[in-house]
C-alpha cells in the first residue's frame, strides 16, 4: 500500500481493505470497529539530524498526531 497523506486516509484504505477481504471469505454484512492498540509509543531515532531534517520530522509528527518530538545526546 502506498505512503497516505495523513492518518485519517490511511485509517479508511485500512477499513476499505478490510471490508474487501471479508467479503472475499463471504462476509457480506459487518460492523467495523476501533479497538485499543497495545502499543501507547513508536520510536524512531535520527542520528545526525540537520535543521531541515529537523523541520520535515516535526511536520510528520504533527500530520501523524506524534506527542513527543525529543533531541537525542
């Protein structure tokens, strides 16, 4: 699946592709739901981040809803 613009486009492909493969197992009628994530955090460290790179990185983290934005020593 290719990279979406935001969390909400990605968030309905996932529920069309979903509904798409249950129908393919016979599933004609169903009610989609959200449920808890088990995971409450994502890491992903940088090293040797340029002002720029530091700029696109906190764009991500706002279109993707991320808390926490950290500097690494």
């Amino acid at each position: 699946m290719p990279a979406q613009a935001s969390r909400e486009n990605l968030q309905r492909k996932l529920g069309e592709l979903r509904r798409r493969n249950m129908r393919e197992h016979g599933v004609r009628t169903a009610v989609l739901t959200d449920t808890p994530h088990p995971l409450t955090r994502q890491w992903l460290r940088v090293h040797n981040a340029d002002a720029a790179l530091r700029t696109r990185l906190d764009e991500m983290r706002q279109r993707y809803g991320a808390q926490d934005l950290l500097t690494c020593t």
